[in-house]
C-alpha cells in the first residue's frame, strides 16, 4: 500500500515554532517527524496522549497573588467568606 502526503499549512506563534523546531533538533527529529508523532499519538489515544490542564502558577507568580491578596485585606477591601467543605 503506497503512502501519500500532503502539504499542510497552519499558524503558529513564532516564538513558539522557533522553540518547537530548536527542541526537535536537539532530540535529532526533524519538525515533520515530531509532527508525525504527535498526529499518530493522538490518533491512536483518541485525544491528547498527555494530561491537558492549566498550568499551575511559578512560585513567583503565587507569592505575587498572595501578597495582593493580603494587601487587599488589610487596607479592608476584602470580603470575610465562610469555609465549606464539600
């Protein structure tokens, strides 16, 4: 059975494709192959092959957040709220 190809064009962020085809070098693959992976990967899980969720935030980020949060209770502008368990 003879395989074909086609040509694919999407858009990417640039700084993000830049990364991408850095790190498939470094793994020695080319983007394509990469690519290829991924497509058979999520084919065959029907999905994803990893975990998808929202990232959670740097240390750095976290302590900025809760520093805001804390300002903001004591100059007053916060809310007191009950805990619940569920």
């Amino acid at each position: 059975m003879a395989s074909s190809t086609v040509a694919v064009t999407r858009r990417f962020d640039k700084d993000l494709l830049v990364e991408f085809d850095s790190t498939a070098d470094a793994i020695g693959i080319s983007p394509t192959s990469a690519m290829t992976v991924f497509m058979k990967q999520f084919v065959a899980h029907r999905g994803f092959p990893f975990e998808v969720k929202v990232p959670a935030p740097r240390k750095d980020e976290y302590i900025q957040e809760m520093d805001e949060i804390f300002a903001e209770m004591r100059a007053g502008k916060a809310e007191a709220h009950e805990l619940v368990e569920a």
